[in-house]
C-alpha cells in the first residue's frame, strides 16, 4: 500500500504538470525535477515494501517521501488557487504578470526550492537503503528479510465434520454435477469471497466416498503456492505419479511448458480423474492446464475454487457449471458461532446483545465467525469486555492483535489490487456502516478526486466502471441493488472488510472519518467524511487548510455555523458533498471554491442557484437532486467543464423537473449526464434544439414536451450516437407525440416514454 499511495500523488503531480504549464511558467523544471526524483525513489519502493512493509525505518522513510508529495500538492494548489481567482473573472494575463503574483512566483520558489532540499536528504536515506538491499540480494545481512505469515488458508484442509456447517445444499449441487458429467471433461468453478468456505466445500466433495470410486486419479493443488506457470504444472505431474507410486521424470526440471503439457496428456489419456485447483488467482492458472487435459477417451473432472468471478466464468465457459457460494443463513451462522464461542453453555442473557451485534458483522462469513466465536470462548463472559470487543473489531483485524489471522485472510484480494485500485478501494470508507454505494456517485467522486487514470477510447466515467468491475470480481465489493435495465444500482461491502478498510484508510491517511466520538486526529487531513458529527473543539483544535474533500454523511445532524466555518477555511477544497444538510441557501463561501470540481446539495431545501455559481469554473458534476430548485441561472452556461448535472426531485411518486437556460448545448458541450429538464416554456422548443448539440450525453431526462415538439426532439435525438438512457415525459394535455420511431440509437439500453407526470 506504501507505494500506492506515493504513485497515485506522482500521477496528480503529473497531471497538474500536464494542465498547468503555462501558469508555473520557470517553476515547471523545478517540480519536474521533484517529479522525477520521487519518481526513481518510488521504483525502490515497490521492491523494499516486498520485503517488508512493517521493518520501522523505512516506515518512517515512507511516511517522509509521502508527507513531500503532500507539501508539494499544497504548495501548488495554494499558488494555482491566485490565479484560479483571477481566471474566473477573466483577468489571467494580467495576473500573471502583476507585482503581487511576481512576489507569490518568489515566495512559492521559495517553498519548492526547500522541498528539493528536503527531498535530498530523503534521497541520501534511499541510498542507505538501497546498499543495504543489494546485500540481502547477494545472501548476506537481512535488512529488508522476506516476512513470511501465517494466514490460515490450508486450515480447511484439515477440518473435522464437526466443525463445518451449511455445506449440505453447494456439496449436493457439486456431487450431481460430477456425477451427471459423460466421456471428456467437466470444469465446475466454486466463487465467492475470501474466508466464505470453498476450500472447505470443495474438499468435502474432493473426499466422498462417490467421488474415490469414481475416479482413479485425485489431485489437489493449491495454486497460489505456486510461483509461476511451470511450478504448478510440475507439482501437477509430481502428485500424478506419486499417486501410482512411481517416481517423477529424471527429466522434469529440465522440461519446458510444453514438454510437461504432453506428459500431462499421455499421463491422463484413457483415465478417469479429478483435479481440484485450489485458490486459483488468476485465469493464467487454468490457461496453462487446459491444454494438457484430454477432452476424448477420458472422464476428468477439474474443480477451481477462486475469489475471482472473471476466472470462475472464463474457466467453466462450456459447462456454465458456476456455483456463487453464499455466505451462512442467519440460523446456520447463529448455529456456529454458539458452538465456537460457547461451546459447554448456552450464551448468559446479559450478552446475548452484544454476541447478537458481533454476529451480525459476520454476515454469515464462516471463517469469520469460527475465528472470533472461538477468541470469545476464551474471553469472561462480562458485557464490558464484550461490548469493548465488538467496538474495537475493526482495530483488531489490522494491528497485529488477535484477529491478525483473519486480517491477513481478508487482505489477499486488497493486496493484490493494483495501486489505483487500492485508492479507489480505501475512498469506499466515506460511506456509514449498513449503507448501500451508489455506483454513480462512487463514479462521480472517483473522478473528482483524481482516482481515474485515462485510457484512450474511453471516457473517464467508463474506466470507473471498469474500476468498480474488478473489485466486483475479485469479491471485495458485492451488487446489492439493480435498475429495471439490468445495469447495477448500488453495491454493498462486507461489514468486516469495511472496518480492514477503515483502518486501512486511516494508517495510510487517505480519509479521515468523524463520527462524533473521541478520536486521534492526523496532523495533517486530506479528506473529511463526517458520519455523524463534528464538534466545535475538533473544528478550532484541527488543521483543515489543506482539506481537499468533505463529505457529510449524517442526515442532517450537523450545525450549519460548523459548515459554513468550515467551507471558510477550507479553501483548496475539489469534493464538496453537503447532501442532508440543513441549508435552504447556499454560503457565500462555496462560491470562492475555485478549485471545486463536485458539488452535491441533495436532500437539501435549497431553492435557488445564484449568479454567483459562474465562479465555479472546474465543476463537473451539479448534484441538486432532490432539492427544492425549479429554475437555472444563465451564469450556469459559464461552467463549461460541467459534465453531469442533476436537477430533479421525486416527491411521493411524482417527479419535479427544472427550467434549464437556451443555450445549454452550445455551452455545455461536455455533458454526459442531464436531467430532468423541462420543455414547457415559450423557449422550451430551443432547448429542445439545443440538445441535439450535446453529443457526449449518456443520460437524458426531459420532461412537460408538447406534441409539436416531437419531432424536434426525435431530431436532436438522432444526433446523440451515444445516448444510453432516455426519459420521455409529456405535458398532461397531450393526446399524442409525433415521434420518429425510424432513428437509430445504436447504443440505447432504456427508454421510458411517459405521457404526463401530475404535478411535476
């Protein structure tokens, strides 16, 4: 993760180098230079952090290159942020070239010049390092020894009957499946979450009865034991022939990939078997044994069990033998954790709620609750001490302590994320415990703070997707909710997973989450998501000026003088989500945010947008979602980086649209999300007209059309080759829309034509 997290800043240095260079005019070298040697140092990073991210002095070596790549970011937003005050109001040039800017140019000089002596020193510590290392590498001292941990995965391996519950229904679905297979070759995937129980399924399956007499040849590999492509496949040949008792080839460690794939063929020609791959991380893993398994004259049977639904998928292709293993029923779940946590007595009343509230954050997760049902069996049984135990459980699966087992287990899929990932992964913890994630939120913010690397032929919005794909697939993030159209809605995340992340989050200071209580604050914060609270103390005691998001979560519970105060001095802010908060205006503040580039106010009472909003010139996302706004302010033209903007409210199953200024396609080129606006006005044909010019929209909402503005629409409609969504919806007088069901909308998934909308 130490890595990660100096990458994802070197991009946002990159970036601002990219966007900004006319404005750092000679500093451009300079931060180039700073780019550039972090750039190198985080190179011997990646290798260090293999070895071991925990040994102290590189920690602390860590911590100093990131708190650089910090005072860097601050030091050129807070220099960005003059001329961003001028930009807006249209006086750049002169700006640039005024004795006060001359003086910030001296002063940030200054500043940078100090960094890159700071960035010396660190640079003479990497050396250190670096010799130290290429010891290690040689055979001698161990500096950066390579930290092997116990993580319990093989422990299912050796499980007694006893000790497993729930397995009936998935074992009896994989024994019909291998025992229905005819001649060739059966593949079935087992995929779930890590500590879900497939490991244990599967071997129960692997060691019954049917399935010895069935098959002469039993193979089981665990797959992430082995390094690399040909190690699985020899262990795969050395357990094949250790099984008839014979020796392995005298030529195996000199065999290439395909000279082990032939022995494998010959080997299992005209045989009957069973291979399972256990804990298979990768697609390259069944790749690299397909070939060498025969389809005709044998009956194989090969069981994958992966996190992975993408490798699941890909590797029972021809069978669509797929089976999603579920966590526990609440009864089973209830079932074991009583037999682990109390297994002479039946749980004493006076804990019965707190062993209910651990019970709950299991979400059925077996390995979760036979490790902390089996901590608590050794624990009194004093209501204290279990309450202590259910508050700090998030704590415990991080630090070493007594659920490190279960910690490490959690972390495999994290830990393999690539770097962007993990950010992305970590930004999750903004949302409260027991909430769904919106996925078009998540998508928004993501972009907002930078997370989103570009890739070419595709937008921004579509690589987050691809973003939230992957952590779907590797089991970390689960669908809780879909739309009509089948596209998802809202994720969820495991309770437990959401408490390593958290903490996660906090080590690395990726955000910081106030929820009322008592709390060590970082000394310098990045991002605030409040949950529920945030008192004055912590406001006056804590150094927001650096504060680059804050995100209230807690329905309204906040002050409105906390809020404003700290808009007021937050004033590099670039994420400001305000939802549920009790505004029914605007603050002056937000409107000197001239880096903001995602505002939110849904769920406020917040009725209108004032002239002001102009000065908001890097916003790209609008949220006024179900606000009181009925009507734009033309200075909202002015906002031409704007790419999703939501302006409706739902009010007891009617929908509230909002009048949108003429030239919104001409001004507004880059939307990609617009709703719902309303067509009723004497200039409600323009803006029809108008849209055809917004070429990059995905979304559309329009609302109150009248029949002669059908065809207006159908035209601007054919012009929008991207459009994905689109909402239809007349005014209540209408009979008819003249529509022209002839156009073609290649990429079109849901279209909802609606003949009125009562009182909207």
């Amino acid at each position: 993760m130490a890595e990660s997290g100096v990458s994802f800043l070197l991009d946002q240095l990159s970036v601002l180098l990219h966007e900004e260079k006319q404005l750092l005019g000679g500093l451009e070298r300079e931060v180039e230079y700073i780019r550039d040697e972090m750039g190198q140092m985080n190179e011997f990073l990646r290798v260090a952090v293999e070895k071991d991210e925990s040994n102290p002095s590189l920690k602390e070596w860590i911590r100093q290159l990131r708190e650089i790549a910090y005072d860097v970011e601050d030091v050129l937003d807070k220099y960005l942020l003059q001329f961003e005050r001028r930009r807006a109001n249209g006086f750049i040039k002169k700006a640039y070239t005024s004795v006060k800017n001359l003086k910030a140019r001296h002063h940030i000089a200054s500043e940078i010049q100090a960094i890159k002596f700071r960035l010396q020193n660190v640079s003479t510590s990497q050396q250190r390092y670096k010799n130290m290392n290429a010891s290690i590498d040689q055979g001698s001292s161990s500096t950066f020894p390579k930290k092997e941990s116990y993580d319990g995965r093989g422990d299912a391996l050796f499980l007694d009957e006893d000790d497993v519950v729930g397995i009936e229904e998935p074992k009896k679905q994989l024994l019909e499946w291998i025992h229905s297979m005819g001649n060739g070759l059966e593949v079935i995937s087992v995929v779930g979450i890590g500590g879900l129980g497939k490991t244990t399924l599967v071997k129960k399956v692997y060691d019954d009865e049917s399935v010895k007499r069935y098959f002469n040849q039993h193979v089981w590999i665990v797959s992430s034991e082995c390094k690399d492509v040909k190690h699985l496949l020899a262990n795969l040949i050395e357990k094949l022939v250790d099984e008839i008792k014979e020796p392995p080839p005298l030529r195996l460690g000199g065999m290439t990939i395909d000279d082990m794939r032939e022995f494998i063929y010959e080997f299992l020609k005209e045989k009957s078997y069973i291979i399972v791959l256990d804990d298979v991380w990768n697609i390259s893993a069944w790749d690299a044994i397909k070939f060498a398994l025969p389809k005709r004259g044998a009956y194989g049977c090969i069981i994958i069990t992966t996190r992975f639904y993408n490798t699941g998928n890909a590797a029972s292709c021809e069978t669509g033998h797929v089976y999603n293993l579920e966590p526990l029923p609440e009864e089973k779940s209830r079932e074991l954790f009583h037999e682990k946590a109390f297994p002479r007595n039946p749980c004493p009343h006076h804990i019965r709620e707190y062993a209910e509230k651990i019970l709950k954050r299991c979400e059925g997760l077996p390995l979760a609750i036979s490790v902390i049902g089996g901590l608590l069996a050794t624990k009194n049984n004093s209501a204290e001490e279990w309450e202590m135990f259910e508050r700090s459980l998030g704590h415990e699966l991080n630090s070493g302590g007594s659920l490190e087992k279960l910690g490490k287990l959690l972390s495999l899929s994290y830990n393999d994320l690539p770097y962007y990932l993990k950010y992305s992964y970590l930004y999750m913890s903004i949302f409260p415990k027991d909430s769904l994630l919106e996925k078009e939120t998540i998508i928004r913010l993501w972009i907002a703070e930078g997370f989103v690397q570009p890739k070419q032929e595709k937008t921004m919005e579509e690589v987050a997707v691809d973003y939230l794909s992957d952590l779907f697939s590797r089991s970390l993030i689960q669908v809780a909710e879909r739309d009509i159209d089948g596209r998802v809605r809202t994720f969820r995340i495991h309770d437990l997973l959401r408490d390593y992340i958290i903490s996660k989050s906090r080590e690395h200071n990726i955000v910081t989450i106030s929820n009322g209580g008592e709390m060590q604050w970082p000394g310098r914060i990045r991002r605030l998501a409040i949950q529920k609270s945030l008192s004055s103390s912590s406001q006056e005691t804590n150094n927001f000026d650096c504060l680059r998001s804050l995100l209230l979560r807690c329905s309204g519970n906040m002050e409105l003088e906390i809020i404003i105060e700290l808009v007021r001095r937050c004033r590099l802010l670039k994420v400001l989500d305000l939802r549920g908060a009790p505004l029914e205006t605007i603050p002056s503040e937000v409107f000197k945010l001239y880096s903001l580039k995602y505002f939110s106010l849904r769920n406020t009472t917040v009725k209108l947008i004032p002239k002001s909003i102009k000065y908001l010139q890097n916003l790209e996302t609008l949220d006024l979602k179900n606000c009181n706004v009925t009507e734009l302010p033309v200075e909202i033209l002015k906002l031409h980086k704007l790419r999703h903007l939501l302006v409706y409210s739902y009010s007891f199953g009617h929908l509230q649209s909002c009048k949108a200024p003429c030239d919104i396609g001409r001004n507004l080129p880059l939307l990609i999300k617009l709703g719902f606006i309303d067509a009723t006005e004497s200039d409600g044909m323009k803006i029809v007209r108008e849209i055809g010019k917004l070429t990059q929209l995905r979304r559309l909402g329009i609302t109150k059309l009248r029949s002669e503005g059908g065809k207006d629409l159908c035209s601007s409609i054919a012009k929008l080759t991207n459009l994905r969504s689109l909402t239809v919806c007349s005014v209540e007088d209408v009979e008819k829309l003249e529509l022209d069901y002839s156009i073609s909308l290649p990429f079109l998934r849901r279209l909802e034509l609606k003949r009125k909308y009562p009182n909207g």
